[in-house]
C-alpha cells in the first residue's frame, strides 16, 4: 500500500499544481496544456482505484478529443502567442474568496463525515467486462439517453457553428 | 489508502475550479473550468464505487465523461458563434442583460 | 422440430428483405427489380412456415414426452386423464369418440425464449418466439396472401413513383406481422401490434400526394392509436395480475385456476376489447377501415385478409383464457364481445348495401366478418372463429384481387356505376370472383360454407347457455352478405357496360393468382369438416383438421370450453338463408322484379337509404358532434366562466379596495404613516440604487453569487445538523 | 519464461522497460533502413544509400550523427517551453503504445486488459504533441499543419476504433493477448490447423485499420499536414536538429506499433500454427514470427506511400466521415448479429 500512497501523493502534488497553475496563467494555451496535464494525473488516480476502463477512457476521451477540441477553438479564436492578454477579470478576489469558503466547508464536512476511513482493501474489483454488462442491463436505459443526447450534441454544434 | 485522499483531492479540484470559472475573462477558459470541475465530481464516483464495491460508480463516471464531451462540443460551438458575432471570447464583454 | 425452435428465422427474413430493399434496391438491384427479392423473401417463408405446420402437426400427432403438457387433476381435466397416459397415437384414437372432441393429448406450445432483452428495475423484458397450432395457422395464411400479394403487385403497381418503397413496406408489412403472430410475451405482442400499425400507415398513404390518401392514413393511425391505449392498459393490468409478460405464463395461470382473477380479467378484457375494436373494425372504431382502400388494391386485399385486421380477432385468440373468464363467455347468454361482434357484422352489412365504390362494399363486407369472428369468439366457438379466420383470408384476398383486377380493366376506376358488363371482357376474373362470391356468402360446398356453419351452431349452443341474440345476427347477416355481394357481381359483371375505353382481361401474373385463391376458396373447407360428412366416406380421421391442430386444448381445457356436436338442421338454416338472400337479389336485379325505385317513392326508404350511404353517420358523430361538443361548450363554459365569476371577483375585490382604499388613504395613511413609508421608499431607493449593481449582466457574478450562497447554506447546514 | 526467473516485480518491470527502450529505435531504424531507403529506391527507380558500410547499413547511423550534430535552433517568437515539450509528447505517445504490444505469451511489457483501447488511447496523445509543435512554433505554415493535423487524425481515429471494435466483439476480449487466442484457437469451418485469423472473417475492419492507420501516420495519401508543397514542411517545419530526430523516430516508431497491432489483431500475432497458446517455447520464437508479420504489414503501409498521390483535404475528410466510418458502422452491426445468432 505504501507504494500507492506515494503513487497518490506525486500525482496529487501534479494535479493540483497543474490545476492551479490553469486557473492562474496568462497564457491560454498554457492553461489548456495544464488542463491535460490535470486529466492525465486524475487517469493515474483511476488507476490506482482499480478502474482501468475510465481511466483508458479518460485518456481516450479528454485528452485525445476534448482537449484537442480545446485547443482548437483556442487556435481558431486567434489566441495570441505570449502574455499580452489579461485572463483574469477584475473580480478574482471574490471569486477566490467563494472558492475559498467553499472549499473549507466541503473539506470539513469530509473529515468530519469520513474522518480515517480506510478504502477497503481486497474487495471485489469490477473489471471492464462487470463495467460492460452493468451498461448494458441495469444503465441500459440512461446508455441510450446518453447515446440521443450525444447526437443532439452533435447535431446543434453542427447547426450552431454553420457559417450560413 | 484513506477514502478521503480521493475526495478531498476531489473537492480542491473543484474549488479550483470554480474559482476558474468565477475569476477568468476568457470563455473557453470557463469552459475548461467547468470540465476541470466535471472531473472533480468523477474522481468521488470512482472512489465511492470503490469504497462501497459497486461498479456503478465507475458507469456513472463513463456517463459524466461522456456528457462531458457533449457539453464542450455545443460549448466551444457556441464560443465559436460568439467569437464570430463579437470577435472577443471575453466572457466581461456580454453583459447584454445588465439591470 | 428444428423449424418450430427457430421460428424466429421467419420474421427474420422479410425483415432483412425490407433492409436489403431499401438500402439498396434503388442504387444496387434496380427500382424496376426490387420485387425479386421480396417475392425471393416471401417464398422462402411459405416454405418455412409449410414447413412449420407440418412439424406442428407431427408434434400434435407424435407428442414426444416434453411437449405433453402436464394436467391439473381438477374436474376440467379429468376426461383427458383417461388415455393421457398411452399417447402414442391416441391423439387418432380419440378423434371420433369424443363427437369432434379435441384430442386427449395436450400439447403445450413451443416457447424459446432467445435471451433477456433488457431489465429494468428488475423485470426482465424476454424475447423470443411461441409457437402453436393458431401461430402456425396463422404463418400460412399469412405467408401465402403474402406471397399471391407480392406477385400480384409486380403487374398492378408496375412503374409506380414509388415501386420500391411499396415493396420495402410490403416486405415489412409481412415481417410485422409474422413477429406479431409469434410474439412470445405481451411486450412482443405490443410492438408486432404497432409494428403493423406504422406499416398499414405507410402504405395506406402510399400515393401521399393526394391529400384523401394521407387522411385516409391519418385517419387509420389515430383511430388506432384509440385502441392502443386500451391495449397497453390491457397489459398493464395483466402484467400487473399476473406479473409476468409471458402469454404463456398468463394463460397457463388463468386455465390452471379459472375465476379467481374474475374482476382484473374483466378490466382487461374490456380495454382490450377497445384495442380489437379498432384494429380490427369493430363498432365503434370501424370507421378508419372503408377509407383505408385508399391504398393500393394489393395492399388493401393483404390488410383485410391476413395482416392487419385480423391482428384483433388473433389476440382475442391467442389470450383467449382472459376473454373467457373476463366476459363469462361460458356461463352467460350474452356478453359485450358478442355483442360487439354481432352488432358489427349487421352493421357492416347493411352498409355494404348503399356502396357504390366496390372496394369499401369490400370493406364493409370484411368489417361485417370481422364482426363475425368476434362473435364467434364472443359464444365460445373458438375454432369456429378461427377456421374462418382462415377461410376468409382466402376468399376476401380473391375478391379484393379481383377488385383490382376489375379496376385495372376499367381504368383505375372503382365506381361500380363506370363498370357493368365486364363478364364478357375478363372471365377469368368474373369466375375467380363469382367462387369468392359464393364462398363468402356460405354456399355449400364451398369455404365459407363450413366455417359459417359452425359459428351459427356455435352461436345457437354456446357453452353452457345458448346465444339466442347471437344467432339472429348471425342469420341475418348471413342472408344480407348474400345479397350485397350478389349486388356486387350484378353491377360489376353484368348488363351493359358503363364506362369508357375498352376494357380487357388481365395478364396472367393477376390471374394466376387469383385462381390460386379461388381454388382455396372452394376447397379451404376441407380442413374442418365435421365428422359426420367424412363418415360415410370411411375417412372420419380427417375431421376437425383445425380444431385438433390449432386450438390450444392446454388452455382451454382448464376453461372447460366445449364443442358443440355437428347439426345437419343449422346447415340447411345456413344455407337456405344464403341462398334465399342471392335468389331475391337475383330477383330483384336479373328478373327486375321487386321495388324498384323504392328509394324515390319512398320518403322512408329514402330516409333509410341516405342514413346507409352516409353510414349511419358515425363520421358526423365522431368529428361534428363529439368533436365539436367538446370543442364548442368548453369554450363556452369557460368564456362564461370567465365573465360571470372570474371577472365579477375581481371587479368586487377591485372596488372593495378601492373603497377601503379611500378610507385607508384619508385616515391612516395622511396621518400616521406617511412619513414612515416615504421614509422606507427612501430605503428601498437606496437599496434598490445598491443591488442593482449585482445586476450586472455579466455570468459570473451571477456565480459567485450562485456559489457564495450556496457555500453559505452549506456552512448553514454543516453547523446546524 | 519470466515465472521461471521469478524475478520481483519492479525488476521483471525494469528489464521489459530497458528493453523496449532498446526495441523502439531499432525497430524504426529498421523500417527506415528497409522501406524508406532501400525499398523506395527501388520502387522510384533511384539510388539509395550504398556507400556506407555493406549495402549501406551504416547511413542510418551517419544520419543520427548529423542530426545530432546539427544547432538546436529556436525561433525568436516561439513560446519555448512548449515547443520543447512537443516532440517529447509525440514519443512518449508512441513509447506508450509499445507498452502492450505482445511478442509472446510473456513477452510483454504490460498484459492489461483493456489492451486495444489502450493502443487507441494513447495513440491519439500524438494529436496533442502536434498541435503544441504547430501552434508553439509561431509560425503559420506550422499552425495551418497543426489544425490541419487535428482534423485529420480526430476524423480517421474515429474508424480506427470502430474497426476494431468488430475484431473485440468477435474475440470477446480488449486484451490483446486474449485476441491472439481467440484467433488460435478458432476454427474455420471446424478446420482449427491455422486457427482463425481475424483477417478472414473481419476482411472489412482489416482495410479500414488500415487506411485509417495511414492518415494517422499522415503518411501519403494522407500526408496533408506535411505537405512540403503547400505548408512546406506543416508543423515541424521550425525543427531542427535532434528534434526534428525525434518527430522523425516517432513517425516510423508508430508506423511500427500500428503494423504491430495489425498483426495482433488480424494475422494471429506471435502464435504459430500448431504450438500450444501458452507453451514456453513461443517467447523465444514469436518475436521472430511478429517481426515478420509486422514488416509485412509495414511493406504495405509503405508500398502505399511510395506509390499514392497526396489527396486534397476536403477529399479526405470526405472520405473518412461518408465512406470509412458508415462502412465501420456496418461491419460493426454485421458482427454483433453474425455473434448473436451464431
């Protein structure tokens, strides 16, 4: 266990810079090449919860495709090479003090709530097979709501960015 | 491990992400704000399907993974009609409704 | 009975002809060529379904051990029990000692169950096929007028706008209904059912371009749609009785302990009746089904004779053990199937007679035997019903081929005043159609003869009360078919003729099949006679063909139904009556004798005449009377409702205020409280100049907004709880 | 083999590690050698390298030298961290598809079982390293490359996936192990001598791989993010030196672990026919037998190349949104019900 911790602990320190650092940079595509780097490190994290198919998902999806989707319309909205632009508005203190009281609630009802509760160690772990047949019996229904939202997805961001 | 590594993890992404979507001046940042806080709510489902040994929590994360990429697909459409309309993605500069 | 396990094979197969065509039939196989593969398709199911029903029969006459179903030791079955055990060949044995009775041997049917569909809060949603004697009846039936349709259709549709359209709906048409006939559990039975439905709609409003056409079709959609929701209600209430989707399984149960769901049961059947009602023409929902011939000829004879309106009269059939015990068909002398039935088929008739369009006397006629099967149904003849299901398949495809046949001499018309005298031009269609004819009108020896003898023995049996109301219908409506049809023969074949141009005989790819038909019309009859006829021909193992084979004795043996014995007496009823009815129309058109004219002199017989031709104005009922007095007193009620009582209140408590008001104004407001209120208008001035700065118009202070509030009710909860 | 040496896990994981550090530029110093230098001119009818050493084995390594010998530029205007960070992005995307690439029953960095999404997944990473070195570059012919570059690979990932998901619905299994073995121990028509390669029943899903495989290598006829005549050289064109080295390695390192995944998935991978799925023997020999498959595959992969013209891009997304993913689409459906009914 203790190399997943550490496992844990890297990636965490990863995440959470890049996180920040997204938020806080001038640059957009920096901020967007920070963001993968976020989904890359919350992959490993799936790993280490025994959950290889969202994390290949992850990858597969986010960063194969929405963020090269990202950096698309950023390259398409003309995003200027260097720190010339302002990315931050004039009210981030506020929106730092939300986060901030935010953050404090939700952290103190987890450790109050969870406190040191351990994740329990050899339980049943669901491979990609459990993962498919829950899909595709008790999700069905959600599976396939999910499939027509995807198409209408599809089909609005078709309708909505049509020169004519 | 301790389940709440996993949550709190969780929840800073979050408040970090809201903070992004609050603080910055740029629309496809709030959007990539929004996924950064899309993918704070995933970590807890996988952790908490893990915890309680059900593999729902890993199907929802597929699900919010894939609505997800729905959500940036009309997003960045948007943007981009913005961008067209406006030539700014500068989310300061639409406040049509102002009171 | 490698064909009865996989008879899912057969809807399987139209259903990829009618990919293949539509896909690819334009660009790959040519529009002029799709028919190939839909008559390609639809052979290869005639064969399988041939092949089904001769290993249906070899399962009914060989029972292996596992398809003997095991009978309950209560009274109903106890005079199987006797020779349940040595069934090797007793099913032969049995045959004449019971008087026509069913075999002895209960064959359960075939169901195999494919796989789970889907679940869904853990109910299960099966897929899969159930086969029996009234399933495999139907596959032939269906099969063949399927298969005579599509090869009539390749000369009377030739060069259509939309040739390949047709045949893909054609191919999907048959594909749905053979997955309805084998539907396993009512969910199946559901989908087949509107399955059919979309396809009736499409093809009849395959000429959508003339606006009739696409009424027509609407019409059809949503008269049915009517019924559809007595048919899901139907099922829920069964599912929800029963708690299981399979047919099997609710049949099974109702035989196994009739009487104990007695009140569920007659909910059922009566929502289900509501959905038979309207698929298969039965009053009050009949009057989509004469503007249905809006559609192709072809498509009309496969709607009328094997797909889409018999879907009712099957489902009564195949859930038979809920409209037995919902109805009390045993015990009562009347009951609302019956009634319904009759009362349609007299109905049906007696419009048949004021058409001048052949197609809808066609359709009237069809509504009228429709009505007569449900009766069937409704008394307890079951087979009766059934064999005449069968029959008329035949004997109503022919004549509607025929139609189209006519009509396609007399230049697309079908107006029986722009034919007459077409004996002469095309007598192969006037003799295929004179053998439906008689077949439809009951003469002996033909098909119609036999299956409309046993439902009015049927009718005057009954189970264990006679339906005396029943049989009256019955009669008259087996004069007036011979009538109206002779009517029909005598407009359309004989005298001189009335239209334009000249008309000639069709080419053989029509005729053919309608002499297939015609053929089947005089002998379909022999596959039920009854014993005592084969009697002294030694062959009385040949009775009650359908009866032994088709009837699911493994329900109906714990209902206790019952089969009434031959009657020599009812046949010659039967039959005189047909005969009387073609003799006095014969009379009155040939010899010119009767009232002729009657309609002019008349003014009753004109008011009778005009309340047929405009048939009993059933359509003004539904769109001008019901339509509008829903529409018209609502509106009404609610324009009074909102004058009298919504405005007088508010005009009261208008001046009221205003009243009190004044008061208000002179005695507290100038004195004491003024200054306080403008000074609280001040505040709220202020305040109002303070937020609206919040109301910014920009998104994310509406966030911070959203997220500070919703961090501060957290901080709330987290510190109270 | 690896059980028998019982080695710890990390050590076990070290030893695949430094080999398939080793493997990956050998095996594109192999199908350089081979394809681009030796097949190619004598498809083109030209000289190829012979001077150096025998046959001129030895112009690989005089290349790596001059590349390396070569000044490592960086444009004025260019955001530098990323534009440092690009072709590293694009070689680790391709050092992560070697992790599951199997070369016997043990011979693998890392049996996962969710082996072919995996390749999918990381495979499309590349995507990402391409448009940081076109936008980072400052330059519009590299920008033009990098968008031109996304579109192209997002649209022919598509296919890619979808033509292997007949070959995982047919096995039954991601794992790319578990292909292999459901391919030797198949049968066709009852005959199980050669097993039953995917590439019989899923002919189909074989061609679309590999056209896809070609746009995702943007090699020619699908070479439009390179064009040197229209974009001069598209998003590597600010790259010098060792740089352009690794873009370079990356390109033909892919072209080998598609070639790889090809054979896995429709050839019958490492198995022989008549050895048993698991016996020892197959770690030392199939290595040997995936190598030839895979320069099979590669020779058609390069064959296509030396012989097809560029198309045009309209044409290209043309082809793969109308033709290649309805086809996918339907090799799909026809599997899953040709899986059901049988």
């Amino acid at each position: 266990m203790v190399a997943q911790n550490i496992a844990f602990g890297i990636i965490s320190g990863i995440v959470v810079f890049s996180a920040l650092r997204m938020v806080t940079t001038r640059n957009i595509v920096h901020s967007a090449l920070f963001l993968v780097a976020v989904l890359a490190g919350l992959s490993g994290q799936y790993v280490l919860l025994a959950a290889e198919f969202v994390a290949t998902t992850q990858v597969l999806v986010y960063i194969g495709a929405v963020m090269v989707l990202f950096l698309f319309g950023i390259m398409l909205t003309k995003a200027p090479i260097g720190k010339s632009m302002e990315m931050t508005g004039t009210q981030w203190p506020i929106a730092a003090g939300v986060a901030l009281m935010l953050g404090a609630v939700i952290l103190y009802s987890l450790i109050d709530q969870f406190g040191s509760d351990r994740l329990t160690e050899g339980g049943k772990i669901y491979r990609t097979a459990d993962v498919g047949d829950e899909v595709f019996s008790t999700y069905i229904i959600p599976f396939e709501a999910i499939s027509v939202l995807l198409l209408a997805a599809l089909i609005g961001a078709i309708v909505l960015a049509r020169k004519d | 491990m301790l389940l709440n590594q996993f949550l709190i993890l969780g929840a800073v992404l979050f408040c970090i992400g809201v903070y992004g979507v609050l603080a910055r001046k740029n629309a496809v940042m709030v959007l990539m704000s929004i996924e950064l806080m899309l993918n704070a709510v995933n970590i807890n489902m996988v952790a908490f399907g893990f915890q309680h040994e059900v593999v729902s929590g890993q199907v929802f994360a597929l699900f919010i993974i894939a609505v997800a990429a729905a959500e940036v697909g009309v997003g960045l459409a948007i943007v981009l009609l913005l961008y067209r309309n406006q030539t700014s993605i500068d989310v300061e500069d639409f406040d049509l409704m102002k009171g | 009975m490698w064909m009865l396990e996989n008879a899912f094979l057969i809807p399987l197969i139209p259903a990829l002809s009618f990919a293949v065509i539509l896909f690819f039939g334009k660009r790959f196989i040519g529009a002029d060529r799709v028919h190939v593969i839909g008559i390609t398709a639809v052979s290869l199911i005639w064969v399988l379904s041939l092949v089904a029903a001769f290993q249906w029969t070899q399962r009914v006459e060989h029972p292996s051990p596992d398809a003997i179903a095991q009978i309950s030791a209560d009274g109903h079955g106890d005079d199987h029990a006797d020779d349940g055990d040595d069934h090797a060949g007793a099913a032969m044995d049995s045959e004449s000692g019971h008087g026509g009775g069913h075999s002895s041997v209960l064959i359960s049917p075939v169901v195999t169950t494919y796989s789970k569909w889907w679940s869904n809060g853990g109910v299960d949603f099966a897929v899969g096929t159930h086969v029996d004697g009234l399933t495999v009846l139907l596959l032939v039936v269906v099969a063949s007028i399927s298969l005579l349709v599509h090869i009539y259709s390749t000369e009377y549709v030739k060069g259509d706008r939309r040739y390949v359209h047709y045949y893909a709906f054609l191919s999907l048409f048959t594909a749905a209904m053979l997955f309805f006939v084998m539907a396993q559990n009512i969910v199946q039975l559901v989908v087949g059912w509107e399955l059919v439905g979309v396809c009736s709609f499409g093809l009849i409003g395959h000429w959508w371009e003339e606006k009739p056409n696409t009424d027509a079709a609407l019409k059809a959609f949503l008269t049915n749609r009517v019924g559809d929701i007595g048919l899901l209600v139907g099922m829920i209430v069964l599912w929800g009785t029963f708690g299981t989707f399979s047919i099997d399984g609710i049949n099974a149960a109702i035989s196994a302990s009739p009487g104990t769901q007695h009140l569920a049961l007659l909910v059922a059947a009566c929502c289900l009746m509501a959905a038979v009602a309207s698929k298969s023409g039965q009053f009050p929902l009949h009057t989509w089904l004469p503007d249905a011939m809006a559609g192709p000829t072809p498509v009309s004879a496969l709607i009328h004779a094997a797909t889409m309106v018999v879907a009712g009269v099957y489902m009564i059939a195949r859930l038979y053990p809920v409209f037995y015990d919902g109805f009390s068909i045993g015990t009562s002398s009347i009951n609302l199937m019956a009634l319904i039935g009759g009362f349609t088929a007299l109905m049906g008739a007696g419009l048949a007679f004021a058409q001048w369009d052949i197609k809808k006397v066609l359709a009237y006629s069809t509504v009228s035997q429709l009505g007569y099967m449900v009766m069937a149904l409704g008394v307890g003849a079951w087979t009766a019903a059934i064999f005449h299901l069968f029959t008329h398949a035949f004997f109503k495809a022919c004549l509607f081929l025929g139609a189209g046949s006519v009509s396609h001499a007399a230049h697309h018309t079908f107006d029986m005043r722009k034919m007459g005298g077409l004996k002469k031009f095309m007598p192969q269609t006037y003799w295929t159609f004179v053998i439906a004819t008689l077949a439809l009108s009951g003469i002996f020896p033909f098909a119609g003869f036999w299956s409309k003898d046993e439902i009015l023995l049927g009718a005057k049996v009954g189970q264990q009360n006679g339906y005396p109301l029943m049989l009256i219908f019955g009669c008259a409506v087996a004069f007036m078919t011979a009538a109206y049809m002779t009517r029909v023969v005598w407009y359309t074949f004989h005298g001189e003729y009335r239209g334009h141009g000249h008309p000639h005989e069709s080419p053989k790819v029509m005729t053919v099949p309608l002499w297939i038909l015609a053929g089947m019309a005089v002998v379909g009859g022999a596959f039920n006679l009854p014993g005592p006829v084969l009697e002294p021909f030694g062959l009385e193992g040949l009775a009650h063909r359908v009866q032994t084979y088709a009837e699911p004795s493994v329900y109906l043996s714990g209902l206790g139904l019952s089969h009434p014995d031959p009657s020599l007496s009812m046949a010659l009823i039967g039959l005189g009556l047909a005969l009387s009815g073609i003799i006095v129309t014969y009379l009155y058109f040939w010899r010119k004798m009767g009232p002729h004219g009657l309609t002019e002199r008349n003014k009753y017989a004109k008011a009778g005449y005009t309340f047929l031709e405009n048939k009993y104005y059933l359509d003004y009922l539904y769109n001008d009377i019901i339509v509008a007095s829903i529409k018209k007193p609502i509106a009404n009620g609610a324009n009074w409702f909102n004058q009298n009582v919504l405005d007088k209140a508010v005009n009261t408590a208008g001046e009221s205020a205003r009243d009190s008001g004044r008061w208000i104004y002179k005695w507290i407001d100038q004195g004491a409280i003024d200054g306080s209120v403008n000074a609280a208008a001040r505040g709220a001035d202020a305040s109002g100049e303070g937020l609206r700065t919040i109301q910014s118009g920009k998104v994310q202070n509406y966030g911070q907004l959203l997220f500070g509030a919703a961090a501060v009710l957290a901080i709330v909860f987290v510190i109270v709880i | 083999m690896i059980e028998l040496l019982a080695l710890p896990y990390w050590q076990e994981t070290s030893i695949k590690l430094g080999l398939a550090l080793v493997v990956i530029p050998t095996t594109s110093l192999i199908l350089v050698y081979l394809f681009l230098f030796k097949m190619m001119a004598f498809m083109q009818s030209r000289l190829g390298p012979n001077e150096t050493g025998p046959y001129g084995s030895l112009q690989l390594i005089a290349e790596a030298i001059k590349f390396l010998q070569k000044e490592d530029i960086n444009p004025a205007q260019a955001d530098r961290r990323v534009f440092r960070l690009a072709p590293v992005v694009v070689l680790a995307s391709t050092f992560l598809l070697y992790v599951v690439l199997p070369a016997g029953p043990d011979a693998v960095v890392q049996n996962l079982d969710t082996g072919v999404f995996y390749a999918m997944a990381v495979s499309s990473l590349s995507v990402l390293g391409i448009l940081m070195a076109g936008w980072a570059s400052a330059n519009k012919y590299a920008l033009l490359g990098g968008l031109r570059a996304a579109g192209q690979l997002i649209a022919y990932e598509l296919p890619l996936i979808l033509a292997v998901m007949g070959v995982v619905i047919q096995a039954e299994t991601m794992n790319l192990q578990g292909i292999i073995e459901a391919q030797a121990t198949g049968e066709i028509f009852g005959i199980g001598l050669i097993g039953n390669p995917f590439i019989l029943t899923q002919f189909l899903a074989f061609l679309i791989f590999m056209i896809a495989a070609q746009a995702e290598l943007t090699q020619t006829p699908f070479d439009m993010p390179v064009a040197e005549t229209e974009l001069v050289g598209g998003y590597h064109i600010e790259y010098t030196g060792f740089r352009f080295l690794l873009f370079f390695m990356a390109e033909f390192g892919t072209a080998f672990a598609f070639a790889a995944l090809a054979s896995v998935m429709f050839l019958g991978g490492w198995w022989i026919p008549g050895f048993d799925v698991d016996s020892n023997i197959l770690n030392i020999l199939g290595p040997g037998v995936m190598l030839g498959k895979i320069l099979l595959v590669a020779f058609f992969i390069f064959w296509v190349r030396f012989t097809y013209p560029r198309l045009r891009e309209d044409q290209l997304q043309k082809f793969a949104w109308k033709v290649l993913i309805p086809l996918a689409l339907v090799n799909i459906v026809i599997t899953g019900i040709f899986k059901v009914v049988f």
